[in-house]
C-alpha cells in the first residue's frame, strides 16, 4: 500500500479541481444586486446555437481526463499543470469575489437533448462571475501543454486542439459568456502559465549555482596536488 501510494499518491492533487469549483460556487451564491454588466453590442449579435453545448459540458470530463493523463505519463509536468491551474484559478476567484459580474441569457425553449442540457446549465449554473471564463482558461491551459509541452502526433495535437477550441467557443454560442469574459480567461491562462514557468526556470538556475562552486572548488584543489 505504501509503495502503490508513493507511486500515485500525487494524482490525489486532481481534488484540487472539486475543491477550486466548490468556492466558485460559494462566490456565486453570495453575489449582490452590485454587478456589473459586462454584455458588449458585439455579443448581441453573436447567435444563439444549443448544439455547442455538447463541447460545453464535455469541458469537465476533459480537465479531469488531462490532469490523469498528466500524473500517469510526466509527473514534473503534472505539477507544473496543478501549480499553474491553481495559480490562475485563484486569481480568477478574486476578480469573482471583488468584480463580479453577470450576463443574461434566452429564454432556453426546446424538447430535444440540446434544449435539455442547456436548460439544466442554466438551472445550475447562475450567470454571475463570468469573467475571466473559467472554461476558457482551463481549456487554454491544457492547449498550452498538448502545444508547448506534449510530443503528440501531428493528428492528435490538431484533434485535441480544435475540440479545446469548440470548447471555447461554445461558452458565447450558448450564451454562458461574453468575448470579454473570453479574452479574460485566456489572458489569464497565458499570465498563471508565464508566471510559474519564470518561477521555475529561476529555481533550476539558482539550484545549478549553488551546486556550481563546489565543483570548481573540487577542480582547483585537485590542480594544486
């Protein structure tokens, strides 16, 4: 048991994601009347399309699946990927708590699966502190590591790329945000990813100096005998 825990024990990180959605659901349930309206002219004449709500609530399962995949195959990687997560989540869940916000949505009329899944999202999810986009962030993220990170095949990188795109995409086509909200949570995504990346490469560099003068120490005294 010990064994089997030291091995894996890091994939119970994962909670992490349950955990950062259980606050963002506290925020959301604590939301004045003093929001702010951040639905621009443009997002007017975006469309309603209930058929992007597939790739909508395909999101989940698919930061779920990327973290597992993650601390199966590069565990450095998975901790990069929990650390930037959360760094970026956090970040997120203080503009909630400081500037929250709120889009409206249509009326969500319809009897098929589509119409369904829309209604429950707007049963379940209030459309308050909607920017930065959580979907788009943790969406971008996992983009950033199957491109920067990952050594996918060619179709492989495409597939996973353009569905993390759809996803992206549907939080304005089923009306859950705005392209602000969007851009935020990208903008996000790339801040949390650069911030921890500098974090890192600076610990790596001092962790070699530190190493470097007791080499040369060696070298010089080995030269004088």
């Amino acid at each position: 048991m010990k064994a089997l825990f030291l091995r894996w024990g890091h994939l119970l990180a994962i909670l992490c994601i349950p955990l950062q959605g259980s606050i963002y659901v506290l925020l959301g349930s604590n939301t004045g009347s003093d929001v702010f309206y951040n639905y621009a002219w443009i997002d007017t004449q975006i469309p309603f399309i209930k058929e992007f709500i597939y790739p909508y609530v395909s999101w989940m399962p698919i930061l779920y699946l990327g973290f597992l995949y993650l601390g199966l195959t590069n565990k450095s990687l998975f901790w990069r990927m929990i650390i930037t997560y959360n760094v970026g989540v956090i970040a997120a869940n203080i503009v909630f708590a400081v500037f929250p916000t709120y889009v409206p949505r249509p009326e969500a009329i319809g009897t098929g699966l589509s119409s369904t899944l829309v209604q429950f999202i707007y049963t379940n999810d209030a459309p308050y502190n909607c920017f930065p986009s959580i979907h788009c962030l943790t969406s971008y993220l996992l983009f950033i590591i199957i491109n920067r990170h990952l050594n996918f095949k060619p179709l492989a990188r495409i597939s996973w790329s353009i569905w993390l795109w759809l996803i992206i995409a549907s939080t304005v086509f089923v009306k859950q945000h705005s392209l602000l909200d969007v851009a935020g949570g990208i903008l996000f995504a790339e801040a949390a990813y650069w911030a921890v990346h500098v974090v890192a490469v600076r610990a790596g560099l001092a962790s070699k100096k530190t190493k470097q003068p007791l080499t040369a120490t060696n070298t010089s005294s080995k030269r004088l005998v």
